[in-house]
C-alpha cells in the first residue's frame, strides 16, 4: 500500500480534529488554519474520509495534496517564508464554501440563484495599471 495525504476542510467550525483522534485512526494528523492535513495508509485513509463524509455531510471538503507533511518543497522555513504557493487561491475557495454547502443541500428544490455577468471584455487602462504597480512598490 502507499501513503496518501489530503486536505480537509469544512465550510463552517466543524470538531473535525477531535473526531478524528477520538476514533483513533492511524493517521498522521496536522491541525492547520483552514482545517486538517491527514496522511496515511490509502485504506486507513478511505476509512477515515468515508467518516468524515457521513459525520459532516456536504459541509466537509477533501482533496488530494501533492505533497506529503514536511516536505522540504511547501516548508515555508526551507523557502524563506512568506504563505505557500497556492494558499491565497484556497483561502479564497474556503470563502465560498458556506454557499456550496448550502447550494449541495438544496439540490433538490428549485433555487433561482444570481449569477452575476462578468464584463470579460472590459480592458484595463494601462496608466491605471501602472499605477497600481507602482503603488505595490512604495
């Protein structure tokens, strides 16, 4: 078997840690800002997400991470600091899970949901943009 590590994250506090620990799966489990880091065994690993799954219903949100815990390549100690590549884009997705949780467990009524246009076409001024780079380095 080979060892897998994942990222779970819920769209609202959720005990997720203490579940986890109480039911004493053998995983290695790393408490984070945005939820848990969980690595393990595949098998060990599929029993603790089918838990999770059934324990928090659609407020819960397991993916794959490339890298295992500690890895030299995401340890911000080993890169200089600063967030990790691709925290900005999952704490902008954690912002919207509230609404897929909501959208998941409504899937069966009729919901007229707001989709607001993006005017894809409109192009920035470049003295605007210049400015803004300027505004980043002073």
């Amino acid at each position: 078997m080979s060892k897998v590590t994942k990222m779970v994250v819920v769209s609202s506090y959720a005990p997720i840690l203490s579940k986890i620990y109480k039911l004493q799966f053998d995983l290695t489990i790393k408490e984070t800002c945005f939820g848990v880091l969980i690595s393990g065994e595949e098998e060990e690993m599929r029993r603790a997400t089918d838990y999770m799954r059934n324990e928090f219903g659609n407020g819960v949100f397991i993916k794959e991470r490339g890298f295992p815990m500690g890895d030299v390549r995401r340890c911000r100690a080993d890169r200089g600091g600063g967030a990790r590549p691709g925290f900005y884009q999952l704490e902008r997705e954690i912002k919207m899970l509230p609404l897929i949780e909501d959208s998941l467990n409504n899937l069966d009524e009729e919901v007229d949901y707001k989709i607001h246009p993006y005017d894809q076409d409109k192009k920035m001024n470049a003295i605007k943009l210049q400015k803004m780079i300027e505004g980043m380095y002073k």
